[in-house]
C-alpha cells in the first residue's frame, strides 16, 4: 500500500507545475502522459469523490509539500519512475465495459497489410475473369497496332505490273496518283469489263492484261470506243491483242530508250526502257523511238484507242523522268480515268467476300473437325467430374468377364496344353525332380508321396476335352498345396 501511495505521490509531483512556469505541460514531455494518465484516472474515479465527504480531497490539500517531494526524490534517487505510453485523449462517450473508441488510423498499418501480416492470415482476392478477358484484347489491339504502323514504315513495294494498287517499279500507281493531283477523278474498276458499265465520256486505261483479256473483254473494250469513250491500251500484247484490234500491229520487243513526242503538245522527248514498239501500226503516230512509232492513235467508232508498244513511261520508274508525266496526263485527257483492276487478279469484292467459297468449306471442315474433337475428349452427359471414386470391378465379375471370353473364343484345346504344361513343372518341382523327368519317374515319386494318381494322370494325360481340362485344374490346385506344404 506505502509503495502505490509513493507511486501516486510522484505522479502527482509530476503533474503540478513548476513555479513561474507553464500550468500547461509540452508535447513531447515526459509530463504529458502523465497529466493524460492522471485525467483518466480522475474521470473514472469521479463518481467516488462524489459519493465520499470530501475527505480524500481535503487530506490532498493538507499533506505538507514537503513529503512529497521527499518522497518523489527518494524514489528518484533509487530509480526513476517508469516512462507512461501515450495515452488517448479522453472523450464523452464510452463504450461498454467502459472502454472509449479507437483512434483513427494514424499511425497504424493499412488493412492490406494487417491482412497479409505474420499474425494474420492472408486472404485471396478474387478477381473478375473479364479482367482477363479485358488484358487479352488489349494487347491483340496493341499488338495489331504495332505491326500497322511497322508494316508503314517498313512496307516494301509490291504488287502486279502497271496495276494502279501497285507501288512496284514497274505498278502504275504514281500514274494514278498523277491523276487525283490534276483533278482527274480517278476510279478502280474491279468488275470484269464484259459486265461492268462503262460510261464512254471516260478514258479506260488497260495496261499489261496479259492473257486475263479474254475475247468477250475486248469485245466489250471495242464496244466502248466504239461508242465515244476513249482507251489506253499497252504493254505487251502477246495473247490480246487481237481481242482489242483487228487486225492487230506488229510488235517488236527492242528499242531505243530515247523516244520523243511527235503530236502532243508541252511533251518533247520522253524516256523508255526500251521494251517494245509497233511494226507498220496504223494511225497517227504520238511518241516514236527512232524510226519505230511507239504510241499510236487510232480512230475506232466516233471514240479513240491509244496504242501503248512500250508501258514503261507510265510505270513508277520513268514517269518522273523526262517528259513522261505530261504525256500520261495528255493519254488520259480531261476526262475521269478508269483503271480496269480486273485483269491484274483483283475481283469485285473485298474483305470476308474475297475469300473464295472453297476455303470457306475448309473452314467449316476444320471447324467441325474440333467440335468433334472436343465432343470425343469431354463427357457428354453428366457433370464434368463424377463425384465418387471409381473402383475396380470384382474378382468374381473379372473373373466371370474372362471366363465368357474364353468361352467365346473356344481356345480349349491350347488352354488344356498350357495348364497341362505348368502343372507338370509345378509337379517335378514339388516332387523335386529335374525338368524333364520321364512319366514313369513321375509317378513312382507321386505314389511314394501319396498324391492323389488321378491328378497325377490327368498331368501326365493328353486329353484336351472339358473333362480333362476340369481335371488338370484340379491337378494344379493340388500342386500349389504340395509346394505349400513342401
């Protein structure tokens, strides 16, 4: 009791303040807690003063000043009071057991980290499977992306000769875009041209179409010049162009690079490579190389048709040098340009259309082949997984299931020569004779053990009925309790 009356002693030593000082203590201060300690400790002992005559209170004020600092210094002088922990500051209200609330989170650890703490177990999130979902597709868009802009950058030139799609040397796609730059309305004609409806104020430009030109395309081609329109036809015309022109002009594929313009106007000399040109052509004469007219004009209805011995000038290659380009723009005319797209491979439609019906049954081959597949490896009816474990049949049914294939099969005669066969070895070996010992061996060794002579002959028998089969297994019973006993 004098120890607790010292300790509270100190702690009331601790709380007054010094003279000339602050009545308030410092944050910091070892007297904070002990004022807070000491506020605790006076609020839940309040009622009790209360009840009391004030007695407790009065003998505070009486005790002399100087006990208790005596007191304080001898306790201090021996060792120091323990240093009090902070202590939450009081509040109005106090929960059950008269306990006030917690504090906020200040200072403490998140509840992720409590969670996922040594002392407390860790609990599995789970998360969305669309999150999944989510990061797949974007990163087939990123990816899908990426290789856009790679194939931009990196994207080498291709595609068919004097094709207007074809950024090759030798595509034709500058001459179409030649034309967009001088408000030439330029279109793409993938139809067939035996089908497609051609309008005649326009100029059709078919350049190397190769043996694609059938007859009823040039028939067609004829039929629009025919009718007022104006083409430009070119490029080597082995297999074509008799469809075009009848009777078609000679071609030679040799010339002189330097050509020049003979009857169009701002064009002078023009720069080929030198691949072909007409032999004794008839109409007017456009571009010559030499001697040799390469670009002819022809009249063929109330329309034109340009004769082109030598499509190079027109190609990406050599439109930019010479006067290649104002004799392209001079060919077309002040008309909107028709590139016939269809006799370089390119059909009507585009996107899903394009593929064609036979790799569609391809598809759906393959795509019943893995319903198959997928039908074949999972169950059919029933939950995925069955809920008991799977045992193995019994003996007696395995042993019946093989006894009916047996039956079925009708081996009898093999499987009486093959029990017959162990139960010989079996007998020698309880006997204790060598493999191969003589019948006569046999038996005398089986009657001076007293073994049974039906068994013993059913061994040594060569029957193969179901009787002798009965009887060697009986035989092979009763040397496996011979090896037993021995």
């Amino acid at each position: 009791m004098a120890r607790t009356c010292d300790a509270r002693s100190a702690v009331r030593a601790r709380r007054r303040p010094s003279p000339g000082g602050d009545a308030r203590p410092r944050h910091g201060s070892p007297a904070a807690p002990g004022r807070r300690a000491g506020d605790r400790t006076g609020r839940a002992r309040a009622p009790s003063r209360r009840r009391g005559a004030g007695g407790r209170a009065r003998a505070r004020a009486t005790t002399p000043a100087c006990a208790r600092r005596s007191c304080v210094r001898d306790h201090g002088a021996a060792r120091p009071p323990p240093a009090l922990g902070a202590v939450r500051p009081c509040s109005s209200f106090v929960r059950r057991g008269r306990l006030r609330p917690a504090c906020s989170h200040r200072g403490r650890r998140s509840p992720r980290a409590r969670r996922l703490g040594g002392s407390a177990r860790a609990v599995k999130i789970r998360r969305s499977p669309w999150l999944a979902v989510g990061v797949f597709v974007a990163a087939v868009v990123v990816v899908n992306l990426g290789l856009r802009a790679l194939d931009e950058h990196t994207h080498s030139p291709g595609g068919p000769a004097s094709s207007s799609f074809a950024t090759a040397p030798d595509g034709a796609a500058g001459y179409a875009e030649l034309l967009r730059r001088f408000d030439r309305p330029v279109v793409e004609l993938r139809d067939p041209l035996d089908t497609a409806l051609l309008d005649p104020r326009s100029t059709l430009v078919v350049l190397d179409p190769g043996p694609t030109l059938t007859g009823d395309d040039g028939r067609a081609l004829r039929s629009f010049v025919e009718s007022g329109g104006r083409a430009v036809v070119g490029g080597d015309p082995s297999g074509w162009l008799g469809n075009v022109v009848v009777p078609p002009p000679g071609w030679r594929p040799d010339a002189s690079p330097a050509a020049r313009a003979v009857a169009i106007p701002n064009a002078g000399p023009v720069r080929t490579a030198g691949e072909g040109a007409w032999v004794e052509p008839r109409g007017r004469a456009l571009v010559v190389a030499g001697d040799r007219p390469v670009v002819v004009e022809q009249k063929l209805g109330t329309g034109t048709i340009v004769l082109v011995a030598d499509a190079s000038p027109l190609q990406n290659r050599l439109l930019g040098h010479a006067d290649n380009a104002a004799l392209a723009l001079a060919l077309a005319g002040d008309r909107p340009v028709v590139f016939a797209e269809s006799v370089h491979g390119y059909g009507p439609a585009s996107g899903l259309g394009a593929i064609p019906t036979r790799w569609w049954w391809a598809f759906a081959v393959l795509a019943l082949a893995a319903v198959v597949l997928a039908l074949s490896r999972g169950r059919r009816l029933g939950p995925p997984e069955v809920p008991w474990r799977e045992l193995p049949p019994a003996r007696v049914e395995f042993a019946e299931a093989l006894a009916l294939q047996l039956t079925k099969a009708r081996p009898r005669e093999d499987g009486v020569r093959t029990a017959r066969r162990i139960a010989r070895v079996r007998l020698e070996r309880a006997l204790r004779l060598p493999p191969g010992a003589g019948d006569t061996a046999l038996r005398e060794r089986a009657s001076a053990r007293q073994l049974d002579s039906a068994s013993v002959e059913a061994v040594l028998g060569d029957g193969v009925g179901e009787t002798d089969l009965l009887a060697v297994g009986r035989a092979l019973v009763a040397t496996e309790r011979e090896e037993a006993v021995v």
